[in-house]
C-alpha cells in the first residue's frame, strides 16, 4: 500500500463494449470507464451498496475493473442514472478511504506487536547466561 489511493470516478463511455443485446427491448447495456481499475474490496462495496440503493426507475450496474456496467435506456444515462451512479461512487470512495485507514491501523498493530515480541527475545537473550 505504498500508492495513495485516487478517487475512482467515472471518465467516459466504452462505445465499442457497449450493445443492444434484445433489438426487441429498448435496453441496452451501457460500458462506462471508469478513472482507475477498481480494487476489488471498493468494487463490491460499490456492487453491493448499488444493490440496496433505491430511486426512480433504477437499473441494474455493477464494476469490474475498470468499467461500469449499466443495463438501461441510453436516453435515460445522463439525466436519471449518472447523477445516482456518482452518488454511490462518491460513497464507496469514502467507505473504501475508512477500509484502508483501519488496514493501515491494523498493519501498524500488527507490526508494534511482533517488534515488542523481537525485543522481548533479544532481552531474554541478552540475559541468558549459559
């Protein structure tokens, strides 16, 4: 964990991945790019969160990756389905921050635990007399 971490935000449209897959529907599912390759833990939190996440007319997405899937109505994209998709993005970029800084926190104890342990040894060492 030696790079920051950068918000992750969606950068543009995957043109060429994205299709009609029933010419019968009106739906299409959508590729977003997304600004970075989402590590795994931000993208389930981000999976997860958008499946609990309730608002008119709401479409199926999910991140893999570096991409935003979205299966929905191309007109709708902009107006209905950006504005919530960037308010569980700005989510998950938050509660992805609080993961890392309770791993780092974790990592520190973990690492302050096994110096004590080393110095313990070293001191009983020190004193043995043989």
């Amino acid at each position: 964990m030696t790079k920051e971490f950068e918000d992750i935000r969606i950068v543009s449209m995957d043109e060429a991945s994205s299709h009609w897959p029933d010419p019968k529907l009106a739906m299409f599912n959508i590729v977003l790019n997304l600004s970075g390759s989402a590590p795994y833990e931000w993208a389930n939190y981000f999976n997860q969160r958008w499946k609990q996440h309730i608002y008119m007319g709401r479409a199926r997405a999910s991140v893999s990756g570096g991409k935003l899937q979205i299966y929905c109505v191309p007109n709708e994209l902009e107006k209905d389905h950006i504005p919530e998709l960037n308010k569980i993005i700005s989510e998950t970029n938050y509660a992805y921050r609080i993961f890392l800084a309770t791993r780092i926190q974790q990592e520190a104890a973990r690492k302050a635990q096994k110096d004590a342990e080393r110095d313990q040894l070293k001191s009983i060492k020190d004193n043995l007399k043989f």
